[in-house]
C-alpha cells in the first residue's frame, strides 16, 4: 500500500539544487544523492565547460566574468524541461536577482555551508578557481554571498569537520521528512 509519504514523493518533480561556497563540497555531495536515489546529476560548471570545450578559468581569462553568468542563465532557463535531477551549482550562481529566481522555480535549494578556513583546507588547486586567489579575499567574498545563499535557502547543512557522505545522507533524510524523496 503506499503511504501518503510516497505519493508525496513520487509526484515531485522538483530538482535538488546544491548551492554554497567553492569548496563546500556541492559537486561531490550532489553525486552521492544522484547515485543513492537513482536521479541524474548536473554539475553547472562541467556543463558550461563541456558546451564551450573550454575550463572555466580559460573563460573568466578569454570572455570575462559577465559571459560566464550569462551561461550560468542560460543552463537555469532549462531547467523546467529537464528530468527531475540534483544539480551542483557555481559558487557565484546567487549572485545574480534572476538566476536567485530561476533558482527559487526550479528546485528544492540545500545551502551547504563552509567558513572561510574550511575552504581554504579544501582547496589546493586555487589556479582552477580564477576567483579565489588568496584568504583574505575568500573571507570578503563569503561574507558578501552569505545572506544570498541564505535568502533562498529551503535547507542548510553545516559541512564543517563532515564528511561528503554523511552530508549528503542528511540531505537525503531531509528530503524524505519534507515527503519530496
Ligand atoms: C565561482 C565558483 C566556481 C565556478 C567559477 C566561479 C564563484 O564553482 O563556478 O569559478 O564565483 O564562486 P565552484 O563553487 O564549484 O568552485
């Protein structure tokens, strides 16, 4: 017999929408829920960089910062039209008023949050990320994104000192109490 729980469930359609901080663990958690629940998994940024057989870094360098928003637009506005799916998003996706929106439409939005040394333990390879240069800046820049991922968050998970498993296993119970898994 199924139970309300699993009709709930069964009729969402919403995506799963990792956002947060680089470093915050989004791609890698996101492939964990995708694989445990059999859905697909977006990551923006390969997707941007697959479509422009181009890294992200060479994009910032070669086009500019705005082209590469504007991409990150572009993948948002297909959402609507795509299987239901976790999709790990850029650090930066927040900052603009109509990817905040297109964000709020398309999914169910789980801020994963990190300090400032959490990041930067996590990430060696700084060259791959043109905008995180040095932790002075990164403090800056995640003291200006806090209350964007915060103002559109449905969920927010701690990933400090947590392992990517048990986070996305918190997630994933998360989502079963909101009868959305
Ligand atoms: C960015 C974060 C990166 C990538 C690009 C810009 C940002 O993604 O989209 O380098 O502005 O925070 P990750 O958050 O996956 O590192």
């Amino acid at each position: 017999m199924k139970t309300e729980h699993n009709k709930a469930a069964e009729q969402s359609t919403k995506h799963i929408i990792l956002i947060g901080f680089m470093g915050a663990g989004k791609t890698t958690v996101s492939r964990k829920i995708a694989r445990w629940q059999h859905l697909c998994c977006i990551d923006i940024d390969r997707y941007i960089e697959n479509q422009h057989a181009m890294r992200i870094s060479k994009m910032f360098i070669k086009y500019g910062e705005k082209y590469f928003r504007d991409q990150e637009t572009a993948f948002l506005r297909t959402l609507a039209n795509r299987d239901r799916s976790v999709i790990s998003t850029g650090g930066g996706i927040v900052l603009s008023d109509l990817n905040r929106q297109l964000l709020k439409e398309s999914g169910t939005i789980v801020y994963l949050q990190v300090t400032a040394n959490d990041v930067a333990a996590r990430i060696k390879n700084k060259r791959s990320r043109p905008l995180l240069t040095n932790e002075d800046q990164t403090r800056d820049l995640l003291d200006k994104r806090r209350a964007l991922y915060e103002q559109i968050a449905d969920i927010t998970i701690n990933t400090s000192d947590v392992k990517a498993a048990l986070v996305a296993q918190t997630i994933i119970t998360t989502l079963q109490d909101r009868g959305e898994l």
